[in-house]
C-alpha cells in the first residue's frame, strides 16, 4: 500500500507535453471544416488524437471503436506516456483477447475537451496564442462522438463493425447507435446509463467545487499564472474513485487496517489504508489530466440525457435500427447500476431492436469492467464472434 503525507499531492509539472505535442497520431481539421457544438458554437480548428492495433480489412469492414471512459484516453492497450503503465484496458484489447487485434482493427481516439492531444481547455488557442482556459466552449457527449465520426470518416470507414464502451464511453456507443444508425454494425454500451442521474451530477458537482475552491486553480487561467490546482483536482478524483468501487470490494481490499502503525497516532495524517489508497489515487491522477478538463469532462456527463433528446421517449432514439445490441451491467454498480442498463434494453426492445443484456455478479463495483472478471470476458468475446459471422468476417477458427 502506497503511504501518503497530510499534503495530498507532490509536486506535479506544470504543463505535460502531450497537450500540444502527443505521442500519439493526430488528425487536424482546419477552419474551413468546423466543429458545430451542442452550445452553437462552432470549435476550429481542432484535433483527434488516437491510437490503433490490428489490420484494417480490404474491406474496412472488421474496424471497432473504443470509446473510452472519463479520466482514460486513447491509451487502450499501449503503454502510456505519462505513467508508463499500460494501456487502460489491456486485459481486453490485444491478440487473442476478446477483442481480439488479430481479427479486429481497433481505434480508439481522446475526446475532444480532452488532454491528450485532442483540443481541448489546455490546448493553445489560435486566436491569441493562449491556452483556451475557460473561454473553450462547453461540449456534450454527442459533440464527443461527433468529433469521433469525423476521424472515422477521416479513417476512409463508412460502417463500424462495432462500437464499444463503459461508463462514459457506454454513454457514447449509445450515441453512436442513435446518430448514426446506419453506420455501426454492432454496439456494447458497458456499465452505463441513457441519462445523467441526480445523485451523479451531485457527485460531479463536488469534485469542480474542490477544483475550483483551489486556489491555484486561478479562475481556470492557471496556465499563465504557472500553477495546477494540484490539491483540488486530487480531492476530486478521490471522491470519484469511491464512486467507482462497491463497499464489499473496499471491505475485502481495506477493511479498517491501518497504514504503516499498529495503533492510532491520533492525528490527521493517513491512519487507515483506504485513506492511503484515495491519497494515492488522487495524487497520481493530477500527473496525467488537466483540471480544466475535468471540469469540462464531467459537465457534459450531467448534460447527457438521451431521453430529453428523443421528446421525453427513450426508444425513440433508436427508432429504425439494425444495429446489434448487447447491453452489459454488473450487480454491485451503484454508479450506474443494473436498472438503468435494463432501461435501455426496454427502449431497444420496444423498437423490436436486436439486443442481448447480461448482468454480471461481480462484488467490484463500477471499475468491474476494467477488471478481471471472466464472465465479462467470455460475454463480449462470444457477442463479437457471433457478430462476425452474421458480419461474414469469418470465426476465428478460420483465421488460424
């Protein structure tokens, strides 16, 4: 278990390279191809950082997006720059795995508000030789996935075999299969919601106040005053993290054990390890991600409402699909537990849509589909595998 002192975080650089300068591929679209936004601002240029792995087909028929949750990145199944850990999900993205790069051409981009590469508030703006700061406009999940699209289409791929994602990247496969019906052949929305709930918003709305409250945030100009809103940011990622996890997976990693002592020391440095573990989590976090971003980030999840978007009927979004579906909860996830999963299965259902739902027991909480969890694992492997075959991209037997 990793200690922490009473100051949250350490020191932290001030500005990562990979704002302005990713490791990563990076597509640029000019003035002349805007960025039209929920908030009827227009944002331009801007640019899409993404990784690969595999083979795009002859026919670009066997590519799959990854839409990648709202603190990870483009990094899915390579190591990343900054940490140096690997990729995010690389227990599930790779040779062999169920989403198996030896049949699948997998992409997977930064979202546009994001801080690797992708425009976003830390990005220079063009207009004043700035960083955008507060003045980058607000954006949704559909502008999200519609800065998606654009790199798709720069990627000359006119249907997606399938759409994949969890958390926030669910809410965008989502997105994907309403907007472009007719260009996503298949769709995994993983732990995820078709709206914003109260109690999430809530949640949002105390880590911006903690980045906000600090005051090295300057008003979002932190950039040019040379300072990170390090503490406020950290606070913020540890009240999401807990978010993240069930009580029972705390339990069984922590209990009430205590961090480096065998009694009280009777003071407010990390007594217990779980306080250790969100210390460390939070202080980790502020290394890799922009708090701007965060703010800018998690605003369009409270945005995000499908069923407002489709006149108050949530299977109207889905109205006329042909898109194969499979809807994946797990049981102890109080973030977006299995009743908004079974929500959205409704609404498919209703439009006589083609949907499979499974719900995992799992103890681990929300970050389950991130984890080992063989269920998981064997259930979007076999979806994908039959998918194919109805795609006519062969079994994997026949790759062999």
């Amino acid at each position: 278990m990793t200690g922490a002192s009473p100051n949250l975080v350490a020191s932290v650089s001030r500005r990562h390279p990979e704002v302005d300068t990713p490791s990563s591929p990076v597509v640029h679209f000019d003035t002349g191809a805007p960025l039209h936004l929920a908030c009827q601002q227009d944002l331009a240029p801007f640019s899409i950082a993404y990784e690969t792995y595999g083979e795009l087909n002859a026919a670009k028929s066997n590519a799959i997006l990854i839409c990648h949750a709202l603190t990870a990145d483009q990094y899915v199944a390579s190591r990343h720059p900054i940490t140096g850990k690997p990729g995010w999900w690389d227990n599930m993205v790779g040779p062999g795995k169920p989403i198996d790069t030896n049949r699948f051409f997998v992409i997977c981009s930064n979202v546009v508000g994001g801080c690797m590469g992708s425009t976003g508030p830390a990005s220079i703006d063009p207009k004043t030789g700035a960083p955008y700061g507060l003045t980058f406009p607000v954006i949704t999940v559909g502008d999200m996935v519609e800065a998606q699209a654009r790199l798709i289409d720069y990627l000359g791929i006119d249907q997606l075999f399938a759409v994949i994602g969890g958390s926030m990247g669910g809410m965008q496969v989502l997105e994907w299969a309403s907007r472009y019906k007719d260009r996503v052949f298949a769709a995994v929305p993983i732990a995820t919601a078709a709206w914003h709930s109260s109690q999430n918003i809530a949640f949002h709305e105390v880590g911006r106040q903690a980045v906000m409250a600090d005051p090295e945030w300057s008003g979002g100009n932190y950039y040019a005053a040379g300072t990170v809103p390090k503490n406020g940011l950290a606070v913020a990622r540890m009240a999401a993290h807990i978010t993240y996890l069930s009580e029972e997976a705390l339990h069984r990693k922590f209990g009430r054990n205590l961090q480096d002592r065998s009694s009280l020391s009777f003071s407010f440095n990390a007594e217990f390890q779980v306080e250790s573990y969100l210390r460390h989590q939070g202080s980790t976090f502020v290394d890799r991600f922009d708090a701007n971003s965060y703010l800018y980030i998690t605003r369009a999840l409270d945005y995000f409402d499908m069923r407002e978007s489709a006149g108050g009927v949530l299977a109207n979004a889905f109205r006329g699909t042909k898109t194969r579906f499979c809807v994946v909860s797990f049981t102890s996830d109080w973030l977006y537990p299995t009743r908004e999963s079974r929500e959205i299965v409704q609404a498919l259902n209703a439009v006589a849509a083609n949907v499979s739902f499974v719900d995992i027991e799992s103890d681990k909480g929300h970050d389950a589909f991130l984890l080992e969890e063989p269920t998981f694992f064997a259930t979007v492997r076999g979806f994908l595998n039959a998918a194919a075959m109805k795609r006519g991209l062969g079994s994997p037997e026949a790759r062999k």
